[in-house]
C-alpha cells in the first residue's frame, strides 16, 4: 500500500496536461509564430489589400506619415516587434528574407543563411545558435505572399533585389529567437 | 608620554576624517556646493544644471541604468518624434550582436559621455568622426556611388544623421529634387493659438475692462499696467487680475495673491508651451528646480547689460503686454550677443519681417528669430487632435541644424538650397546673408538611384505592373 501512494501521486502528475513551463522551445516558438502570422495576414488582406488593391481607398507607403497612407505589411510587422523589445521581452523575433527590399532585412548569421533558404521548400525549420557569447533557439518559418499586395509592391520596388514574385510563393521567413538558458 | 602623544595623533586623524566625511556627505546632497565632485566640465547642453548631479545620476547613484533613465526622462520624446533611426531595438536584438559588440548603442553615453569636454564635438558627440564606419564599411557594396567618400563626411556633409533623418531620407530627396521650384511667396503656417484655446475651454469668460479689474486693491497696478493689461487678449478673454495673481496654496488653504506669479500660472493655459520652455536651454534649470537662467550663466557670447536677467515667461512676453512680435526679436536680441544674432538686423530675413510688422509684407511672411529658433508645429491635444502651437524649446530642432529643413526651411526655400545654406558654416553665422558656398550632393545621387531602379524594373518588365 505505502508504495502505491507515490505511483499514485506520479500517476496524477503525468495524466494532467503539460504546463507552460514544460513546453518545449520549439512548442513555444510554434505558439508566438502562430499569432504572428495570423496578425500578419489579417493586416494585409483586411486593411492593406482591401483598401489599396481592391477598394482603391487609401494607398499603403513605407513613408506612411508624410504620405499619410497605411503602414506597411513589413513595417507593421517591424513595429510590433521594436514594442515587444521595448518591454524587455525575452523572446525576439523578425521578418527577413534572400530579397529583401531594405537591406537590414537580408540574413545575417550562419543560421539565418541556411533557414531561410530551407524554407523555400514551405517547412519550418529549427536550430540553436551561439549569438554575442549566449545561445538561442532560433525557429525560422516560411513568409509567403498571400495578397496581391506583397507582391506588386516587392516587384516594383526600385530597391527590391526580385521582381518575379507569385502568388504564394515564399518571399522570406519569419525567425523567432528564444534564449537557452 | 611618547605613548599618550601617538594617541593624541590617531585622535586627530580620525577627528579629520570624520569632519571631512561629514563634509563631503553633506555637499553631495546640497545642490550647488557639488563642484567638488565634478569629475570634467560638462556639454554646452548640460552645464546650466552640473551642479544638480542626481538629474542625470539617479538618486541616489544608481550606476548605468539610473543614467539611461535620467536621459530617456529629457529625451526619449524627442527621439520617438523623430523615427530614430538606431532605436535601441535595433541594437538588442540578438542578431545584431556584432554590430552591438561594435557600438554599444543601447546606452546613449557611449557617444555622449559627459564630463570629457575636450573630446566633446558639436551635439555632445564624444565619439571620433569616423564612427558610421565601424558598422557601415562596406556601404560602396550596396551604394556604389559612396566609394571614395572621407569616412568622416557621412554625418558631416549634410547627407546623414545618426537619430533624425527625416528630411534626408532618399525618397524624401528625390520627391524634392523632382519638384524643386523656388517658392516665391513662401509663408510660415499660422499659429493656431486662438483656436487651441477655444478648443480647450479656456476662452470661456465674457472681456473684462479696466473698471472691472479685481486686484486692484491687492495688487496696486500702475496705470500703464492698467492700460497695458486691457489691450491684451487677456482682458478681451475674460482673464481678470486673480485668474494669474491669484494662487491657491492647496491643502484647502484660501487662495493667496502674488505679485509675479511664476511659469506654473502661465502653464495652467498654456501647458505645452510652458513644457517647451522647460526642455530647452531657456528654461531647464526651473524644471529641476534651480534658479532661473541668466544670460550671465551662458556659454554663448550674451550681451554685459544682460547678464543678471533671469528668464521667465515674461521676461520674453512681457508682463501685461504680452507682445509676441517683441518676444519673436527684440526679447531675443536683448541679451543674445553672437556673430548670428548680430548679424540679423542686417539679413533679408530681417528685411521680410520688417515690412510683415509695417503691414506691409503678407502675414506669415516675416522671418524673426522665433520663425527658425521657436517654430510652429503641430502639436497634439489630449483628444489627439492636431492644433498649430509655437515650440518653445529652442533646442528642438538646432542640432544638427537639417532638423531645421522640415519645420522652417522649407516653408519658402527649395530642398536644395536649404541643405546647401545649413551646411555653410561661414553663411550661418552670417546670418544667411549671400548665397552658399557650400553644394550638398544627396539629391542628385538619390535622382541617379531612382533611375538605376526604374532602368531595373523596365529590363525585368514589371514597371507599372499594378492591378
């Protein structure tokens, strides 16, 4: 009987569902990216390609202020991204891509180089990489155009190293890094 | 004996210590008798308040953070109203950790460290000029046009700045370089004050005159007070003697009567300018609570007779007068002493304002001091709404001075020739009297890249190739 109170005990422990604190670094990465990606795509098909591609309302411009037009897909992306940094979140994340328009946004790290070109082929792809002397779980998933408006603008931008982007294809890749502590 | 004397020596010593911890205990806590701790002589930005350490230090020390906070609490709006372009983000994110490990960005003191005056170059840059390069060494790979540049010029040429480049940016450019017509009747926008007050609820009061003033008595006014005061939008919006003499001393007391009320009373109308007035040179020892300013106290060459002024709102505005045309110029030149400021008078500026004051030249066509130094800009009300307000920090858009284009410049002059005018030092103090000697090259090379891109797009067919 008195060994039965531990497996019992054990057996509790393993029947409930995994807590947050057990989920796994690619688990968690999955999780952020799913939100970031289903903002991502409601901003620009709801906002940027209803308004400037079909209803013709409003024009979307990387110089939003001046010329007092919507943020870009990429640039709403960035925003939210410089805010979670601002609150000193410890996760971080960003959208680059092989053609990358501005060329901040071109890979970077060994890491960078290979997931992105591996996600060509429409998978996520996961590695750990050493960045400033700390290491980081870094998931990098597909970005594919999924409006009209991300690949007219990409093709004709006088900075744009592509211009033969369809529909569908994968234009880049959303990286998310998680520290390993 | 000799045993009692070597105690009597430790005594003193410790006696001496002690009197000299407790002085310096106390001098580190008192403002003003601080300079014993002063490590080097501070930025033309920072010496008007050197002597209250913990502004910038925290308090009490609290090491790097509590001084990157003590920054961020002067001039993290200024950096979000400019679209930094080297945000801090930008440099904690882990992908860019060698560019971190290049330049340290996310602490503002790593390129303007105070207290080292003689490495200190204009807007308290304390690196040397070539540091764009420690990150962007390779920039001929992207641009080819950049090969050859000095890698000193790229911050000194007028073509880039590390915070601010909103009227620098390429596109921004050759928007500009398309349509660069002079502006013959250039005006400055008009100052929406009237309105903001509206909007406020603060012109809610019927005029008052000269008979209905309450603080006669209190107050003992001179007639030329008296006539001064019911000449002024004031008396005309119902703004009676106690609505600024009056003050209440809060915690229930009765209100009492001041003969000079101070900036607070002004703010209780008129917030963001009393703010401005604040944030810049003119103001900011009454924000951290020292003595006013005094000409006196400036580095700038400020006129003898000037010196023991002590600046307030009225000593630009004028009690009871409250004349905007004299605080735009003569107020100015009353104590401000320098080959820029002399040089005014003698300007075409000047020439422009003068016939605007003789009613002779359009409204908003005169160019004062306040038309560049204190400019009209768009400010935001509570309900986030845009309202035409004059900043009153002097500070704002000085340094570098092509923060000046957006807000100023270009209400009359071309993109070009307002790049060229900024970056001749010799023609700025001058006051802008002849033409630049000086050629700023971004617009043309911006024209050139534009048309690289659009000989791009029409060899890969998509020029145009919108639904």
């Amino acid at each position: 009987m008195r060994k039965l109170i531990p497996l019992a005990a054990l057996g509790c422990v393993l029947g409930q569902p995994a807590l947050a604190a057990e989920w796994t670094h690619k688990e968690i990465a999955d999780a952020l990216h799913s939100i970031m990606e289903a903002d991502r795509t409601v901003y620009t098909k709801l906002i940027v390609n209803r308004l400037q591609n079909q209803e013709k309302v409003i024009k979307a411009s990387e110089h939003w202020k001046d010329d007092k037009a919507l943020v870009l897909p990429a640039q709403m992306f960035r925003y939210g991204s410089e805010a979670v940094a601002e609150k000193g979140a410890k996760f971080s994340y960003s959208l680059l891509s092989l053609w990358p328009v501005n060329k901040q946004n071109n890979a970077k790290t060994p890491v960078e180089k290979e997931g992105l070109e591996a996600v060509l082929k429409g998978d996520p792809y996961y590695k750990t990489e050493t960045l400033g002397g700390k290491k980081y779980f870094t998931a990098i998933y597909p970005d594919k155009a999924v409006a009209k408006a991300c690949i007219t603008c990409h093709n004709d931008h006088k900075d744009s190293p592509r211009k033969d982007f369809k529909m569908g294809d994968v234009m880049g890749g959303v990286v998310v890094r998680l520290p390993i502590q | 004996m000799k045993r009692f004397a070597a105690y009597r020596i430790w005594a003193l010593w410790l006696a001496a210590s002690a009197l000299l911890a407790a002085w310096f205990a106390w001098a580190v806590q008192t403002p003003g008798e601080q300079s014993v701790f002063m490590p080097g002589q501070t930025t033309h930005a920072h010496h008007q308040i050197e002597m209250k350490c913990a502004t910038c230090h925290g308090e009490p020390f609290k090491g790097a953070e509590g001084i990157q906070q003590a920054c961020l609490s002067c001039h993290a709006a200024e950096l979000k109203a400019m679209d930094d372009s080297h945000p801090v983000s930008k440099f904690t994110d882990p992908r860019n950790a060698g560019t971190l490990a290049k330049l340290d960005a996310r602490q503002c003191v790593t390129c303007h460290t105070e207290h080292k005056r003689e490495i200190t170059h204009p807007a308290g840059v304390t690196l040397p000029d070539d540091f764009c390069i420690r990150c962007h060494a390779g920039v001929e790979k992207e641009r080819p046009s950049h090969k050859g540049m000095a890698f000193t010029s790229c911050a000194t040429s007028g073509c880039h700045n590390f915070h601010d480049n909103r009227a620098l940016y390429e596109d921004f450019l050759i928007r500009h370089g398309h349509g660069d017509a002079a502006k013959s009747a250039g005006v400055v926008r008009e100052r929406g004050l009237k309105e903001f007050m509206v909007y406020m609820d603060y012109l809610d009061g019927e005029p008052v005159t000269a008979a209905e003033m309450d603080g006669r008595v209190e107050l003992q006014p001179t007639p030329a007070v008296v006539k001064n005061w019911e000449h002024t939008a004031h008396a005309k919006a119902g703004v009676n003697c106690s609505a600024c003499h009056q003050v209440n001393p809060g915690k229930g007391g009765e209100p009492v009567w001041v003969k000079r009320p101070d900036h607070q009373v002004c703010a209780a109308c008129h917030k963001p300018e009393v703010d401005g007035f604040l944030s810049g040179l003119h103001g900011m020892r009454l924000k951290q609570g020292l003595s006013p300013m005094q000409p006196g106290l400036a580095e700038l060459p400020m006129k003898p007779d000037a010196a023991h002024k002590s600046l307030s709102c009225t000593s630009c505005h004028g009690a009871h007068t409250f004349d905007t045309r004299r605080a735009a110029v003569e107020a100015c030149l009353s104590c401000h002493d320098d080959g820029h400021a002399r040089a005014y008078k003698a300007s075409p500026h000047f020439a422009l304002w003068h016939e605007e004051v003789q009613g002779r030249g359009p409204k908003g066509s005169g160019v004062s001091c306040a038309t560049c130094h204190m400019p009209r800009i768009e400010y935001l009300t509570p309900e986030d709404e845009t309202r035409t307000l004059v900043q009153h920090n002097q500070n704002d858009n000085l340094r570098p001075n092509e923060k000046m284009i957006r807000s100023v410049c270009l209400s009359c002059h071309t993109l070009q020739f307002s790049l060229d005018a900024l970056a001749d030092g010799a023609l700025v103090t001058r006051n802008f009297m002849g033409l630049p000697k000086h050629h700023v090259d971004s617009i043309r090379m911006a024209l050139e890249a534009e048309k690289r891109g659009q000989a791009r797009n029409a060899a890969s067919g998509t020029a145009g190739d919108e639904e």
